[in-house]
C-alpha cells in the first residue's frame, strides 16, 4: 500500500511538471469541479436550503479568490484568470439571491453588497429568525 501511494505521487508530481501547474492551480481545479457538482444540483431547486447553502458557497470562494489574487499569483495573466472566475462566481450569485429572495419573506432577503461584504449574519443563523427550515451554517473552510 505504502510503495502504491507513492507511487501515486510520484505520478502526480510528474504530471504537475509535464503540465507546468501548481498546487494553487491544482485547488482551483477541485474548487470548480465541486462548484459545478454542485450547480448542476442545487440551484434547479427551489429548497430554501439548499439556497442557502449554495450562497454561502459561492461567497466563500469569492473571497478566498480576492483574497489571494495577489498573494498566490505574480503574473497579469494568473490575476486575469482569477478576476475572470471571480465575475463568474458573483453571477452565480446574484441569480441564486434572487431565487431565494423570491422564496423568502420580505424580511429576510439578502442584498447582494451586503452578503460580499461580509458585513451581516445570514438571515438563517439569527436565532430570531422566523425562518422555519433547520439550515445549519456550512463547515467549509
């Protein structure tokens, strides 16, 4: 088992050379794979939380990409790729705010600056909220 994962590695590490990529390229990969997984399925519904989930989501990797835009990339064209991702991501956004914004009560919609900002609470982790689906805040880093 131990000479098979090296073995592994050995061939990833190969193939990270023979493509010219780095361990941030190979984790935006995995990040927009997972990102369409999971547009094909969350957002065709109109659960309230799976709404929710898809939101916190998208922010999620909208800041981690502003937040490394120049920290990871030493390049114009590396900067360019991620703003380029960036934009798609807050288009995603900002259709699937309006589709939980026509689910929800007035009250409790989200407006968009605020959400990027990071300024408020979701609506569906105040305790006062009239909100009755159980969606638990998401566990992704």
């Amino acid at each position: 088992t131990i000479q098979s994962l090296q073995s592994k590695e050995q061939n990833v590490e190969s193939m990270k050379a023979q493509l010219a990529v780095t361990e941030s390229h190979l984790e935006d990969w995995v990040s927009d794979v997972k990102e369409w997984a999971e547009a094909t399925t969350n957002t065709s519904t109109n659960d309230v939380d799976a709404l929710a989930s898809r939101i916190e989501v998208l922010v999620t990797s909208i800041k981690r990409r502003s937040q490394r835009l120049y920290k990871d990339t030493d390049g114009n064209k590396g900067r360019a790729r991620i703003r380029r991702k960036i934009r798609e991501e807050k288009g995603i956004l900002t259709s699937v705010v309006e589709k939980y914004n026509k689910i929800v009560p007035s009250t409790e919609s989200l407006c968009m600056e605020t959400i990027v900002s990071g300024e408020t609470a979701w609506p569906w982790q105040l305790p006062h909220s009239g909100m009755t689906h159980k969606h638990r805040t998401s566990t992704l880093k």
